[in-house]
C-alpha cells in the first residue's frame, strides 16, 4: 500500500508541477495536461484515506510521548501515584526493547511489589465519546496536514474534496489502520 501511495502522490506531483511550468496565471493546462491531473487525483484519492489514518496514528502517539517527556517533572503524592508513574514506564517500553532485559524484570518486580503493599491502579476505561473525541481530533490533523482540512481548496486545478471524504468515526480509524499495516507486510 505504501508502494501505491508514493506512486500515485510521484504522479499527481508530476501532473501538478506540468501545468504550473506552463506559466499560465490562471492555474490551467492543456485539455490533456488537466485530463492527467484529474486521473492522477483520481488515483492518489483512492489511496489517502490510508494516509489519513497513518499521520493521525503518528499524531496520537507523538502526543503519547509528549506527556511521557512531561513525566520526570511530575511529583507523585501518594505511592498510588508512583505505581501509575511506573505503570506508565513500563508500558511505553513493552513494544520496543526485550521485556527480559534489564531493567525491564526489575521495574516489573517493583511495580508489582508496590501494588501488592497499596494496591493497583483502578481499572476503568474512558468513556466512548472520549475515545471518539480523540479518533475525531487526530484525523483532523491529520486530514490538514495531508491537505483534507479545507475542502475545496484546490478548486481552482479542477478538483476538490469534500468533508465526506474525511474519516468520521473512530471505527473507520481503527479498520483503517488495522487494514492498512495489514497490507504493509
């Protein structure tokens, strides 16, 4: 998938740039320099969506780390707060490095000993419309940095994107990205 998108954004760039090397001010080419652009938008539309949901995976997790960086400054008050400080260390590592190298079974080890002494973080999951919330704020991030967030914007090289074809629920998202590293392989 990755492979189609670089093609056909290789293409649609090569579209774009022959109309605008023609010189004319009012954004138009030939007949069959403007009949190429739409074929090239046309294809690298069918391909965005999965751009979308990659940058708005990149843009949750740079905002993940972001609030891990802020962690060193954060004075815990209680030994519960130390168990969430080091519930958060841990689990930022676990995909990274071999969860049997060091420190890793010693922090675990500690962490469970603190949680035996004051007991475990409370178990609750945020509410839905959070989630969505969240889903929903990524993607239009993402959507503007991919050149979604203005629709219509582009109007004047004869074409536009509509809201509609902006992911609207978190749904979308999740089967989205599943589908997309999928394909990656």
């Amino acid at each position: 998938m990755r492979s189609a998108r670089t093609k056909a954004l290789v293409r649609h760039a090569r579209a774009l740039d022959a109309i605008l090397s023609t010189g004319n001010a009012d954004g138009q080419g030939s007949p069959e320099q403007m009949r190429e652009l739409r074929d090239a938008r046309s294809a690298f539309e069918k391909v965005r969506p999965y751009s979308i949901a990659c940058q708005a995976e990149v843009e949750a997790t740079t905002a993940v780390l972001k609030l891990q960086d802020k962690l060193p400054h954060i004075q815990a008050r209680s030994l519960l707060g130390i168990v969430a400080k080091l519930e958060i260390i841990a689990g930022a590592d676990r995909d990274i490095d071999d969860p049997t190298d060091f420190p890793w079974p010693h922090i675990a080890s500690i962490l469970d000993d603190l949680k035996k002494i004051v007991g475990s973080l409370p178990r609750g999951r945020p509410e839905r419309s959070v989630v969505q919330a969240d889903c929903r704020q990524y993607q239009a991030i993402a959507a503007n940095l991919v050149g979604l967030g203005k629709p219509g914007r582009h109007l004047h090289l004869g074409f536009s994107v509509h809201p509609s074809r902006v992911i609207q629920s978190p749904n979308e998202c999740q089967v989205m990205s599943t589908s997309a590293h999928s394909s990656d392989a």
